[in-house]
C-alpha cells in the first residue's frame, strides 16, 4: 500500500504541488494517520506549513486567471515534479513507518539509493501529469475564450486533494483516480490528435 500512496500523493502534486504537502504535512503533524520518520519531519514544521499554505494561495487564484495561469504553469514546471518527488520518497517512507530507515537522519537518507529512486519516480509522475495540464490549458482557455479557465482549474484542484487524502486514508482509492486521471488524459489527446488530422469533423 505504501507504494499506492506514494503514487497518489506524487500524482496530485503534478495537477497542485502545494495540495499534497500541506496535506501530508498537516496530518502529519495534527493526527496520528502519517507518522514521519526523522529524515521527513521537516514537511510538519509549522513555519513551512505556513509557506505552503500562503503558496497554495497564490497558486489557486493565478491558476483560474486565463493567461496568467499560462504563465503560472510555466513556473510550475520545475515546482509540481519537485513536489511530486518529495512526496512520493516521504510517503513511501511514511507509509511503511519508516521501516529500515526509521533513525536515519535527512543527509544519510539521501544517501541511501532507494531515496534517489524514489525522488525520481515522484518527479516523472508529476511532470507527466503536469505536462498534461500545462498544454491542456491553452486549449481549454482557446476554445471557450476563457471562460473554462476557473471551472478547470477547480476541478483539478478537487482532484489533487481527492487524491491527497485518498492515498494516507484509502490508498486503493487513491489508484482508482490516478487510473481514471490517466483515462482523462488519453481522451483529451486522442481527441486533440483527431482534431488536428481532420479539423473539418466536429466530434
């Protein structure tokens, strides 16, 4: 299960990285549902939590903006897969309770190989994800000359925290959206592709 939750959490981070850590965090630090082992306790700090929440802000309300969530996707390319990798690499470790790696401290953790592999792992899901957003929306914004902006970007944003809590409470849950978030993601480029092959057939 652990992997499923990792998988959730590195998943929300490409549609919102700030979601799944404050999420994560906040659990973390208010309930006993995550238990963070040392090298991980870093993302319960009060003070980063406050960051996060006040970028988690700032990110919901450029995000439903047209245009300027164009640029705020650009900015995100380099944050959401960094988030995505943080989240993957501490969910597995907390899911397990930190088995193996339990009194490690933060620098002997990222020394340990497995760290890295799974820092990558988040990273590739959430650039997946977030490359999926990122040129969706121009689409999105192009063909309802804005108006799907703010409605999209709720959505995904429910999504991200569906998928957050989803992976620490019911991590099978949390691999049923990602797989229906894959479905959505083929349906739009197949239907972008067969837009771009044969504009004159409105389908």
């Amino acid at each position: 299960m652990e992997f499923l939750t990792a998988l959730g959490l590195s998943s929300a981070a490409g549609l919102n990285a700030y979601i799944p850590m404050l999420v994560f965090g906040l659990l973390a630090r208010f309930t006993s549902l995550v238990s963070l082992p040392p090298a991980w306790q870093w993302l319960s700090d009060p003070i980063l939590l406050a960051i996060v929440g006040v970028l988690l802000v700032i990110e919901v309300v450029a995000d439903k903006v047209p245009a300027v969530d164009t640029i705020n996707d650009a900015i995100q390319t380099v944050i959401r897969p960094t988030s995505g990798g943080l989240m993957f690499a501490s969910g597995i470790d907390s899911a397990t309770g930190g088995a193996g790696m339990q009194q490690l401290s933060t620098s002997e953790t990222l020394r340990q190989p497995s760290t890295w592999i799974a820092l990558v792992v988040g990273f590739a899901v959430a650039l997946g994800i977030h490359f999926f957003k990122s040129s969706s929306r121009p689409v999105w914004n192009t063909s309802t000359l804005g108006v799907a902006a703010p409605i999209v970007s709720t959505g995904e944003d429910v999504t991200a925290a569906a998928l957050s809590f989803s992976a620490v409470l019911v991590p099978i849950v949390a691999l049923l959206l990602v797989l229906a978030l894959i479905g959505v993601i083929v349906w739009f480029f197949l239907k972008v592709r067969k837009h771009i092959t044969n504009p004159s057939r409105v389908a």
